[in-house]
C-alpha cells in the first residue's frame, strides 16, 4: 500500500468535476484529503499534471473506488469536509478562513499571512501564502481568541486531535515568535490539544524559548533542501540564513522540545540529488530531528505552479533510503506529538517505516546524553581501569564530536571523534567505552563504525586512535592496522593504529 501512496501523490487521481479541494497556501497545498486502507494521504487532484495521471476515482453505489487505468485498485474514503466549517465568528468570519483541517485529524492555520520575504521579492518559490489571503480565502492575522474558538470547535465537533500553527516570516525576522506563543497558549488554555509550532529560525534562538513557556509540544524548524545552489534558487532567505544556523536552531529545539519532537521539510523534486536528501536526513536524525521528505507540491500562483512533482520510482527509492536511516537513528513519525510529520498526509514516508533497531547510535544530542557519556567514561576510565585519577576529560573534549550508543531508551556506552588537523584531514578517536554489562551487544564496534562513517563523511583522509594492547584484535578485526609499535600510553601498553575508511559503505 506505501507503494500506491507514493504513486497517487506524484501522479494525482482525476475526480469528476464537483469534488473540489485546496487550492493555495504555504505549503503542499493543492489536493484533497483521502483515506487510502485507513491512511490519510492529501493527493493532488486539479493541477495540470493529473490530466495524464493512470488513477481515477469512480463513485458506484454511494461508496468511492481507486482505478488505474480501468483496473480496479481499492476502495478510498474522503475526508468530508469538516462541521466546524459552517460556523462564523460574532464578526461573520467563517471558522474556515481562520484554521483548515488537514488530512483527517490536524488542524491548521498560518497565523500571520504575509511574510517579509514577499515584500522584499525574495519569496520562496514553493510558497502561494500570500495567493490565499489575495483571493480572500483566509485573513492576515488569525487573533489567539480567534484561533482558540475555532480549536474548540473542531476538536468537539469534528475529533481534531493536534494544532499546527504557522507563520510568514515577520517584519523584523523573529518578530513573530511572540505572537505566535500568544496563540498557542489561547488553544492549549480552550482546547488543550497537543500544538506544533512552525517557524524559520530566528537571529536570536532566545525566542524559541518562549514557545516552550507557551505549551507548545513539538516544532517545525524548516530547511527544505540540503543542496546549497537549490535553495539559494528556490529559498533565498533560507539560504543566506545558512545551515550552521539552522543546525544551532535545531540543536536548540532539541533542547528544549526533546529528541523526536523537532522536525524539518526536506522537498523533493526541487533539482537536488538523492544523496543530497539522503545525507541531509542522517544529518537531522543524528541530532533527534525527523526529516519529513515530502514530493514537491506545486501550489498554484506560486512561482513553481508549472512544475510536476517527482516521478513515483525517485520518490520510491527515497522513502526506501530515508527509512532505513530512521530506523538505524531511532527517530520515528509516530513519536511526534503535533504537526505535519504526526498527520503524515503530505508524505508517504511514515509508511515505508519499519521498528527502529533495538541498537542505535549517534551523536549525544543534548546535555543529559552527554552527561551520561561522560558518567560511563569516568566509570570505565577512572574506577575500572584506573587509567585516570580523578577524571579522563582533557582539552579535547569540548571540540569533540561524542558518540553515544543506546539500547532500550538507555545509553551503553560512547566514543569521541575530533580533528587533530585540519590541514591534513587527520581525526582522531578515543574513550570508547561500553558499560560492563552491556559488552556482548555489539555496542562497541557499532560505536567504531559509526565513527568511521562520521569522520569520511567531514572529510576524513586519516583517522587514528591509541588502542590498549588487550583491545587490539578487536580493532583489527574492525579493519584497523598497527602504525607504531606497543608503547606506553597514560601509563600503559597502547598501540596507535589507523582505521581503513575504505570499509565504510557509501550511500546512494
């Protein structure tokens, strides 16, 4: 079924002329919501490309069936529209143009509907926001009683069971962020439904802490694409923003919303590789981010309305690769909250996923993973071993990368990875350990090989480590060799040895 999923959304299904569905907005927008063998799945049905899709929808005795070319696939529901939508404020503003209900149990609003970016020509190519609120189809400024009446209303009348609440870039950037906070502390107060916020991140990442003093239990921090010359094309802003400020913003959400409540469109179809989404989704999940790899949805009046969304085989063979990485990172759409990512009706990736390992690694992504990296080294290092007096962190450690191994919600063991010199590409690893009851799982040499693939992935030509004597044949049964005789290391026999980062698999 994950299979058809992707096809009806990179194709579209042709419905007869009555069945309307959404037409602009600020994200994958153009479409109407189904319920494909119990799945929401928000499918294009009116942009120019679905003339030639092979799905088309018949309607026989009163239920609705999937054909593909003239072969019956399945029986599909549609999302009626929801009872919330007949309803008006005091001021005659029908709920409709405040909130919008996506797939079949999120409701949805851009908060502010303009956005800096449009008035400064430096809009995102994808983006028709301000299309709607031109065409009457929505107001520029949703007001948190406004959007808490409606919360109300559709969580009572129509069983919405989260909130996302998004925004145009403000006039200064980040100037939304506080409004923003004001609205969803109305809906938690009215509706008490779990919120997602969404917002580009701001020059002062101060501001994301007002969003968690607000309630809000997940975020939406969006890149949209990993390939720096698209995004400069298609996304400017996001591109001057930079990536090493949306890596701080994403670390600092993680922060403080947790790992698996953070989130990042990730579009594809927009002229990138597949091993630039690929890269980019380990890049997410190792900091406890859930990459939400969407086929691009071309909305109309936005600059990208003529442009087909990519052929279902790429979007296959994505899914496929993001999965796994998911799975091997432990991060996973049905831990989210709120948001885009937990309705999933935009993307079919959540169904490609499988149960992560019972084994994961990555970098420790917060102070409490860290912590506990460093309680297992000074346990091993220190009261074990005796290698240490007091202590084994030195003054490599704040410009290490640490690596945490985890089973179980439990962290096991760790290792660090830092450049020794720039110039030469040469990493060094070191303090791997794995707690005493944990040393038959693997762990350690999950911990190697993760290192390995880290350190080739920066860029890595040589990468070193001392090994104590009695741990040698592990690591030469890991690929490594001897580059210096056994001598005294910290006191004791150490051989330093060089990794061979040819045995790291490539990805696609």
């Amino acid at each position: 079924m994950h299979h058809l999923i992707t096809e009806i959304q990179s194709l579209g299904i042709r419905v007869h002329g009555g069945m309307a569905g959404r037409r602009g907005g600020a994200g994958p927008a153009e479409g109407r919501a189904f319920i494909v063998d119990g799945v929401p799945v928000s499918v294009p049905i009116a942009a120019g490309y679905v003339a030639d899709s092979p799905f088309f929808l018949k309607e026989i005795n009163s239920k609705y069936k999937l054909f593909k070319n003239d072969k019956a696939v399945c029986n599909v529901k549609i999302v009626p529209e929801p009872e919330f939508y007949g309803k008006t404020t005091k001021d005659d503003i029908p709920f409709r143009q405040i909130a919008l209900l996506h797939g079949k149990d999120c409701l949805a609003t851009t908060v502010l509907q303009q956005c800096v970016h449009w008035k400064q020509n430096n809009k995102c190519s994808f983006c028709a926001t301000e299309v709607s609120l031109a065409g009457k189809q929505t107001i520029a400024r949703k007001k948190p009683a406004q959007l808490a009446m409606v919360a109300k209303a559709a969580r009572k009348m129509d069983g919405v069971t989260h909130m996302v609440l998004t925004s145009g870039t403000g006039d200064p950037p980040g100037s939304e962020i506080p409004y923003l906070a004001q609205c969803a502390r109305a809906i938690k107060a009215s509706a008490d439904m779990p919120v997602q916020v969404q917002i580009a991140p701001p020059p002062d990442l101060e501001l994301i802490d007002e969003l968690k003093d607000a309630g809000v239990e997940s975020i939406g921090i969006h890149i949209e694409s990993f390939d720096a010359d698209i995004l400069s094309k298609i996304a400017p802003a996001k591109a001057k923003t930079g990536l090493n400020h949306y890596e701080k913003a994403w670390k600092k959400a993680v922060e403080l919303f947790g790992v698996n409540q953070v989130s990042s469109f990730i579009i594809a179809g927009l002229g990138e590789s597949a091993t630039s989404i690929a890269w980019g989704s380990e890049f997410l999940t190792d900091l406890g981010v859930y990459p939400f790899v969407v086929p691009l949805r071309p909305i109309p009046g936005s600059k990208l309305e003529k442009a087909a969304p990519p052929h279902p085989d790429i979007m296959k063979q994505l899914y496929e690769a993001v999965s796994k990485i998911l799975q091997a990172k432990g991060i996973a759409a049905d831990k989210i909250k709120a948001g885009c990512a937990r309705c999933g009706a935009c993307s079919a990736l959540s169904s490609y996923e499988e149960k992560t390992n019972d084994l994961i690694c990555h970098s420790a992504r917060n102070r409490f993973e860290k912590s506990e990296a460093f309680k297992i080294r000074k346990e091993i290092f220190v009261h074990e071993q005796g290698l240490f007096n007091q202590s084994d962190m030195d003054e490599n450690d704040p410009g290490s990368i640490h690596l945490v191994a985890r089973q179980k919600e439990k962290i096991i063991g760790t290792v660090r990875i830092y450049i020794e010199d720039t110039l030469s590409d040469h990493w060094i690893g070191g303090r791997l350990a794995v707690k005493k009851e944990f040393r038959t799982t693997r762990a350690g040499s999950a911990l190697v090989k993760e290192a390995m693939k880290r350190v080739k992935k920066k860029g890595c030509r040589l990468f070193t480590a001392h090994i104590q004597e009695k741990n040698i044949p592990f690591f030469l049964k890991l690929g490594w060799k001897p580059m210096e005789p056994v001598k005294p290391h910290f006191g004791h026999p150490h051989q330093k040895m060089q990794a061979n980062l040819d045995l790291v698999p490539e990805d696609i």
